[in-house]
C-alpha cells in the first residue's frame, strides 16, 4: 500500500490510529520515514516519560506529562519563519520542536499508553488539551492551565478584539479533525517556502478527509495556477464558488473563473 492508503487504514481502525495515521502523512513527503520504527522508537520515550511521573491517580496526571516532556526538551517551536518540519511528527520527536498541534499528537499518545484520559480541543489559532470533565485546558507547549479569560486573550492576541469566545471554540476535536488541521498546517507551510508539489499532496488530503471548505478548494486551485494546472484549478473553483457563501468572494472566483482558458479535452 502506499502511504496514503496506510495513512487511511490507520483511520478506519476502531479507534483510530491517530498518532500512526500522522507518522504516514510524514512519509509521504519523506521515503526515509518507517513509521514501524518510529513506534518502536516512541516506547522509550514512553518508558523516559512514566519513569519520571508522580505517584498520583491518572485523572491528574495529564499536567505532569506535559511537564514532563517540557523537561524532556519538547517545546514550541519558534524558528522564523516556521518550517515544515515543525508539523511533521518525526522531525519534532528527533529535534523536540513543533507546532502545538503536533506536540499535541505526542502528548495524546503517550497519555493513550500510558491510560491518562485527555483528549485534544480545536482550538483556534493555538491547538489545546482537555482533561474530560475538567474547568480549564492544558497548553500542549509546557503544560500551562488555561482559564476562560486566558482563552479569551490567547484568542485575541491570534485574531484581534473582535474575535468573540464561543461554545465551537472548546469541542473535543476528533480524529479527521486533527489529521485535516494538521494537513492545512503542512500545506501552509509547504507553500511559505514555495515548495508547491508538498503543498499539493498536503491540499489533496485535507479534501480527502472530507467536509472541506471553500478555502480548501481555493487554496488547491492556487496550487495549480502556480503549477499551470488550469483545468484541474477550473475544477477547485468551481468547487470553492459552490460552497462560498461570502457575496464578495463569490464576485471574485467569478471573475477569476472568466480569465481562465476554456475546458481543453485531451484524446
């Protein structure tokens, strides 16, 4: 099978596969990545992890973990401007440096090992943990509690003061959910260093998971307008005009939708 489909099966598992699933989006940009020996590799970190864990019942040890890995070396990663490698899963367990979403990932993980219940929150701008029943969310990058007026202010520092705190903004995000963001993070930061051919296999996945949005066809076709696809950006355009709702933006695919050579059939 090839990555992509590996990186599917793990999806359709029962429960998912989640942290293989993303080691699979990894190996699709790098033939040198067995995610086999990754998960060997990850069972140490593991051992590292439970060695240094208080005595204390697995309802409270999300916190510990998280600082346990900050111990460890695991932070966020603030290279400028942020690379690939920051969301690719290992990459981050070899340099302990990554977005929050992916540190995220190895948190889950390891708390899956090791029976702590904590489950990742789509959060906007900045991915956060959730230990289930609890009055705050956990920052993956160190462990910090988070309180609803820090949610607030981290919301508004990402977004600015019109950005309103809501009920969406704390789901428990699921499976599809973390892999699609993780997905559109790696397409975004392919695309910043204008490596476009990544940037496409990262775009192709995110509309494979389903439920895209208007952005994602969007973003695909100016992947193939920098590629001189203009059929196949026809296509995502179209695809973008259907589901946008914004009047503005449909003027505008409209518009760009005219420029565009007409339909060519190759025999």
């Amino acid at each position: 099978m090839t990555p992509r489909q590996r990186f599917f099966d793990c999806l359709h598992r029962s429960p998912p596969a989640l942290f293989e699933a993303a080691l699979w989006m990894a190996a699709e940009h790098d033939k040198d990545v067995d995610p086999e020996a990754v998960l060997q590799d990850f069972k140490e970190l593991q051992l590292k992890v439970s060695y240094g864990l208080p005595m204390l019942p697995v309802s409270e040890l999300a916190q510990p973990l998280l600082r346990r890995l900050n111990d460890l070396g695991f932070a966020k990663d603030d290279f400028t401007p942020l690379r690939p490698q920051a969301a690719l899963l290992p990459k981050v367990l070899q340099t302990r440096r990554g977005q929050p979403l992916a540190l995220a990932l190895i948190t889950l993980e390891l708390a899956r090992g090791l029976e702590i219940p904590l489950v990742g929150v789509n959060f906007p701008g900045h991915f956060l943990l959730r230990v289930p029943g609890a009055d705050h969310l956990l920052d993956p990058c160190g462990g910090r509690r988070l309180y609803p007026n820090d949610w607030r202010e981290l919301l508004q520092r990402q977004y600015g003061p019109q950005m309103k705190l809501n009920a969406d903004h704390l789901l428990t995000a699921t499976p599809v959910q973390m892999l699609q963001r993780l997905s559109r993070n790696l397409r975004q930061l392919h695309l910043t260093h204008d490596d476009f051919i990544a940037a496409l296999i990262d775009a192709e996945r995110v509309l494979e998971l389903g439920d895209a949005n208007a952005a994602d066809y969007l973003a695909r076709a100016s992947l193939y307008q920098r590629l001189d696809c203009p059929n196949a950006e026809r296509f995502d355009l179209e695809h973008a005009l259907l589901l946008s709702d914004d009047p503005i933006q449909r003027l505008r695919l409209t518009e760009r939708l005219g420029h565009l050579p007409p339909n060519s059939v190759v025999h």
